[in-house]
C-alpha cells in the first residue's frame, strides 16, 4: 500500500555540491537554503564537517552554519564521519542533526573514511550517541547499499544485518543510499522491505543517484516497500569524491512532481523548486540535469488554458 506522504529530506547544499569543482560562494550556499525553506523543506543537509583537503566544497562548513536562517520548524544536517567532524558540527549551535555514514563494502569504506565497513558501523553508532548526548538528534546511512564502485554486487543479507547493528543505537532513521545509482526497482523493493521489517519502529530513508537512469523508479518502488523519508537534490546535481563513476542525485524537482502526481505528499511547492533550479543554473553556468524543470508545466495552470 502505497503511503499518502513522505518526509523530503533536501540534500542539495551539501551531496548536491560536494562534488563540484568550482568553489561555490557561502552566500549561494545560504541563498540555495533558504529558497529550499521557501519551498517547503523542513528537512535540510546543509553541509558535511570532513577534511577540507579532501572535499574543498564543504570547507566553509561553520560559515554556512553561521548564516543559517532562523527558520521556525526546519531542521538542519550536518554530515559526519568521526567523532571531530561531530565535535565541529555540535560547536556551531545550529546543527539540529548529525548524520553518521557507514559503508556496505571494505574497500568503498577505507576510501571514504579510512576503515573497514564493520568499523564504519561501530563508528556511526557512537557519532549517533555523540549527537544524543548533546541534545541533538543522530541518523545514519548506509553507503553503496546497492553496488560498491570497486568491489560490485553487495550481499542485501549484510545490508540487513547493518541495520540491524544501527538500529542498537536507536536512530532517528536509518537510510540506505545507492552511492553510485546502480540499483533497480525489484533489487530497492526487497531490501528496502527487509529493513523496514527488521529495524521497525525505526523508519527507513533512501538516498539515490541517478547516475544510470533509474532513480525516480527507485524512489517509487522504496516509498512503495515502506521508505517514509526520501532524500532528494535541487537541480539533480550530485556524486561523491570517493566514489569514481558516481553523478548526481535524483532531482528534487522530479521527485516532487513523481510523488505529487500520483498522490503522495511531501510538503513541497513545485513551482518554487522550479523558480529555484532557474537561479541555481545561473549560480552554475549551465543547464542541471533535472527534467521536470526543463519541461512544460503539467498540467498547465487555470489561466493558460484555452477557453
């Protein structure tokens, strides 16, 4: 039975740009949220507090903090990978969230962070306990559940048996995210209802990239399999620095539009978003990958329409 809404979970600030290789301005940053709050997004990832060596684009990370709007009933993200970059999140004061990552596979995991994919659990599930204890809330995703860049196909039963392992620390949700977009509808529909059978009450948010064309089918069939939470990127933009191969996320615009569409809610204004990828493309200097943006409004507002 397919639910009647989802929480969206904007992730553009932060996996929308982290890959870019211009160094976007903190004031575009800040500009990219707030049109994300005018829109409707009450869940933001503003930015990731990792080595700025490593990922130049999220290296003014207190600083977007810093000018992060006072915004009633929005909760703001921060993406951590050990327990400094947690200490630098909670010492802004304005991170609502700490979202810890883990990896299904070894080798993506010591790419990414520098440790196995069963270390990677044991280091969320103490980020998770970091956030509580600061009075903040703790999440956790699971990288390349779907297919790991270097090692291929991942077995859904370790998938599985990581949740199982998270969900010891009692996150606000746990995610599954197909790193580099090589997951399938069928493959999605039975891990993300396998999860969400083993981790209830605990709900499961998804993280996709449509690097092979497949994303939007991808967020259908999880929010179909029992997915609450759907992460979602203005424009489309996307990909990760350790993860070779990876483009962008599934577009928030063409997710809104999916789910909208065929009756689920998510809270958010269409129009908006697509007022916002216009400014967005200005800010890049090019077209972004999204379709829904680029594509006659449907169906067309009262006004236009003929007599």
């Amino acid at each position: 039975m397919t639910a009647k809404s989802i929480e969206f979970m904007e992730v553009g600030p932060r996996d929308g740009l982290q890959n870019e290789k211009t160094i976007i301005s903190t004031q575009d940053k800040l500009e990219l949220i707030g049109r994300a709050i005018e829109a409707g997004a009450r869940r933001i990832e503003v930015t990731s507090f990792v080595n700025p060596r490593r990922v130049p684009q999220m290296a003014d990370a207190a600083e977007v903090c810093a000018g992060l709007p006072d915004a009633q009933g929005v909760l703001y993200t921060g993406l951590v990978l050990n327990a400094k970059g947690g200490e630098r999140a909670i010492e802004t004061g304005r991170i609502h969230e700490l979202g810890a990552v883990c990896v299904a596979s070894d080798r993506f995991a010591i790419a990414n962070q520098g440790q196995t994919s069963l270390e990677s659990v044991e280091a969320a599930k103490t980020l998770i306990a970091m956030a509580k204890d600061a009075g903040l809330r703790g999440q956790a995703t699971i990288g390349a559940s779907f297919g790991c860049p270097f090692e291929g196909e991942i077995a859904e039963d370790h998938v599985i048996a990581m949740a199982q392992a998270l969900a010891e620390a009692d996150p606000v949700e746990i995610a599954l995210a197909d790193t580099i977009g090589v997951a399938d509808p069928a493959h999605v529909g039975r891990l993300v209802s396998s999860v969400v059978e083993v981790i209830a009450p605990i709900p499961v948010r998804v993280h996709f990239h449509n690097t092979r064309g497949t994303g939007i089918a991808n967020v259908w069939a999880a929010v179909q399999a029992g997915a609450t939470i759907v992460d979602a990127a203005l424009g489309g933009l996307g990909g990760c620095p350790f993860a070779p191969g990876a483009a962008g996320n599934v577009s928030s615009e063409d997710v809104v539009y999916m789910l909208h569409r065929a009756g689920v809610g998510t809270g958010m204004d269409l129009a908006k978003l697509i007022d916002a990828n216009a400014w967005l493309s200005g800010v890049m200097d090019r077209t972004l990958p999204s379709m829904v943006a680029r594509a006659p409004a449907f169906p067309k507002p009262a006004e236009t329409m003929p007599a």
